[in-house]
C-alpha cells in the first residue's frame, strides 16, 4: 500500500485529504508544518508526498519552495505534488523546476486529485527503469502496429510511450513534420485503460481564436449571430477518452489561458451558458516548434507547457534513422498491395538503397507520398530506381545539395536575412504565411526584421 505524507497547516485540508487516499487504499500521514515535515521525512519511508505552498498567513509561497528545497536535499528521488490556489500557479511552476512532478489546484475536483496521486506514482516507480528492449519485445508487451522501425533512438521512444501509456500522465510529443506525431499519440491511446473510449484529434493550428471556445467547449443554440442550433465540443466529445492535441505551438496567447483552464481543472462552460461542466480526459499534445524558446520569448505559457509537459517523448526525424526506410517502404507497398489489387508488386533494392541516401525533409510523410506516387503512375510489378527519380525530379519537392550555400560563401546571419527575405517575397509580404513557412511566430519575424533591418 503506496504511504502518503500530506503537509499543509489547514486542519480542513488535511483530514479531507487523508480521507479521501484512505478510501481509495493508500496509507496517508500527516503534518501541519515544515519543521513537523522534516521531522516525520527523517523518522519514516514515503512513496509521495502532496504538499502546500503557504503554512502562515504569508501568501508568496517562498515557504512551500523552500520546504521543497529541503525535501528534494534529504530526499532526491521522492516525487511531490503541489497544492495551490489557482492565482499561485506561477508558483507552482517553479515548483516544477525544483523538481515537483505536478501540481493542483484548490479548490481541488478529488477524481482529478486521485488520478495526479496515481500518475505520480506511476511515473516515480517507472523513472529508476532504464531496460532496453528489442522491437519484438516490444511488439509482444505493447500493440504498436502502425509504427515501423528498429532504429535504438525509435526504439527508446516506443519503450517510453508503453511504459506510460497505461498512466494518466500528459505527454508531449515532439518531432518535425511528417515524422508520425499523431501515429504517436494513437498509440498511447491504444495501449491505455481508455482504449475503448472516444480518441478524439483537434488541429490546433486550423482553429482561429475567435472559433476557440466554440470548437473545444462548444456552444448553445442562439450564443452568437450564426449558432442556429447547439453544438458539443471537443472537450465534451472526448470525456472518458483522449484527446489528442495538434499543432498545439501555434495557439495564441488568450486561447492558451482558455486551454489552462480546463486542463488543470478538467471543467468548462459551453459557450452561452454558465452552467459548469467537467470532463474526465487525458491529455495527449504534439508541435513541430520549440516550446522552451517560444517559453523564453513569450510567446507559450510557462505554466501550460509544465502543465502538458509531464512526460516529453522526441521523435526522431527520418534522416537519422535510414535502416528503417527499407522497413517503411515494404510496409507502404504491402498495404498498397492490397489497396491497388496488385498482388506481385514489389520495389527494387537499387531504388530502396537509393532512398536511404535522401535527407527526406517530409519526413515519413514524404517517403509514403513518393512510393504511393511511383506505383499509381508505373503499371510494372517490379519498380525500379530510374522510376522514383524521374518521379521524385518532376514532383512538388525538389530538394538539391546546392539549395543550400556552400560552407564558408556565407554566415548564419547572412543565411537566415536571406531566407526572411525570399520568404516575404514570396508571400507578398504576408507576415503571417512567411512567419509560418519560416517557422516563426509573428513577433519573432518582425524581432529578426529588425535585426537585419529588412523593411516592408
């Protein structure tokens, strides 16, 4: 039976607290005080400890930090949980780079209060786990059909997301474009205790702000000019389930704060009505961009990306694992197979060894698009190498060596003014469309101008 030690000088809270643990099998202590902390941390073993931010009437929260300070001195590896009011959740985060794994908030839902518990735990018991397994251990553990690969840096990824996947923890997967985030997070899905419920996917970077609260929450018949009838949101139609997060560096400011709030309470209001509703959801996240620059530019929460940032898994991208092109190739053309009625078609291994000498920008996205392209146009069993290079000569990508400057005609700076100016070129100076093709958020583009001095 996990032991908790529950620290806050609120009597109220306390026995609430250990109350609720005990009701739902774990044993839980208590102490009213930093001194009295210590005393029982020194005296006595604890799986979690779930501690408050303030023990006086002093509201900063420096007294919870530097108890936590203390804790993680005389105990490196106990995992802690937060407790704080919803307007110290910046204090929360500073908690979480002291080494807390997560916080909540009071007034406290106890399902959600109960699920951190669980997560915590599970989280802490997997960290001092460092196996390295083969794919087909893997496969036999786990059901990750859809992902292709042996490559050890894949292979770390798959183990990271089967050892969480049965959790509740948010996870945040990373990784350039095309390289199968979304694949990802059906996975985790798919491995989990939600398996059976709703996985629901929300493009991000397709919503505008002025749509946020109507997609995610929903919205009542009548709430605005062209609401002619009521609408369920994304939030409502993943209850039980998962839902899954894209894109999700490219949500503005005021929908981030919207987003917080119903990520760390796990209650909305649908839009047109004040009446409150929660959902029982986990949270799964993807982007293509630096969340910690966009953090340090502010341009992304700090307390959202500690809030879907429990557990980060990185994907590799396709040019640093080309011993599984041949693997993604066989896979694409066994499906294409199928699909096409051509039963005895098959690629050439002058041409798969071709493709693994290509830098594959797209990602696995660009690779299937090339061999789906190759096979719809040839009418042979056999696809050869002189195939995918006409194709991949005259298709809408076209990478070369000499599309980048050779080392030393150039500087960084020099690159980067270049391309900010080829890029509003070709968007008329659409600040937007170049910010986005670029990479960048809006404010960063014009920081750069700046920079380089480059007008409109």
């Amino acid at each position: 039976m996990p032991k908790i030690l529950i620290i806050d000088d609120d009597f109220a809270v306390r026995t609430s607290l250990s109350l609720i643990l005990k009701q739902n099998d774990f044993d839980a202590d208590t102490a009213e005080g930093p001194k009295q902390a210590i005393d029982i941390l020194r005296e006595n073993k604890f799986d979690l400890i779930v501690l408050d931010m303030n023990f006086t009437m002093e509201t900063s929260g420096e007294e919870g930090l530097k108890l936590l300070k203390e804790i993680k001195s005389l105990l490196p590896t106990i995992p802690v949980i937060l407790i704080t009011a919803w307007g110290s959740i910046e204090l929360a985060v500073q908690g979480m780079k002291l080494g807390a794994l997560d916080f909540i908030t009071k007034p406290w839902n106890n399902e959600h209060f109960l699920q951190s518990v669980r997560t915590t735990l599970h989280l802490s018991g997997q960290m001092g786990k460092a196996e390295t397994l083969s794919r087909k251990q893997l496969d036999e553990m786990y059901n990750f059909d859809d992902l292709i690969g042996r490559d050890p840096t894949f292979l770390k990824a798959l183990e990271t997301i089967g050892r969480v996947s049965s959790s509740e923890a948010s996870v945040l997967i990373l990784g350039e474009s095309g390289t199968g985030k979304e694949l990802f997070a059906e996975a985790i899905h798919r491995n989990s205790g939600r398996k059976n419920q709703p996985f629901v996917k929300v493009n991000l970077g397709g919503i505008s702000s002025s749509l946020f609260e109507s997609e995610m929450f929903g919205h009542v018949k009548g709430a605005f000019t062209d609401a002619k009838s009521s609408r369920i949101g994304r939030f409502e139609m993943a209850n039980t389930g998962s839902i899954f997060l894209d894109e999700i560096g490219e949500l503005d400011l005021s929908s981030q704060v919207k987003l917080l709030r119903v990520l760390q309470d796990r209650c909305f209001e649908v839009l047109g009505s004040s009446k409150t509703r929660t959902v029982d959801i986990r949270v799964i996240s993807a982007t293509n961009r630096n969340l910690n620059e966009m953090v340090a530019e502010g341009e992304f929460r700090e307390d959202l990306f500690y809030r879907i940032n429990l557990i980060a898994i990185s994907i590799p991208p396709l040019r640093d694992r080309p011993g599984d092109i041949p693997l993604l190739v066989n896979h694409f053309v066994e499906k294409l197979r199928k699909t096409y009625k051509r039963p005895s078609l098959r690629i050439s291994n002058s041409a798969i060894e071709w493709m693994k000498r290509l830098s594959w920008p797209g990602n696995i996205r660009e690779l299937k698009n090339l061999v789906e392209r190759v096979i719809l146009v040839s009418n042979k069993d056999v696809i050869d190498l002189e195939d995918f290079t006409t194709e991949y000569q005259s298709g809408p990508q076209k990478f070369s060596k000499t599309s980048i400057p050779e080392v030393g005609s150039m500087t960084l700076n020099e690159v980067e003014k270049n391309m900010i100016v080829n890029a509003l070129k070709h968007y008329d100076n659409n600040i937007s469309k170049a910010a986005k093709s670029l990479g960048l958020s809006r404010a960063a583009l014009y920081r750069r101008m700046e920079k380089f001095g480059i007008s409109l």
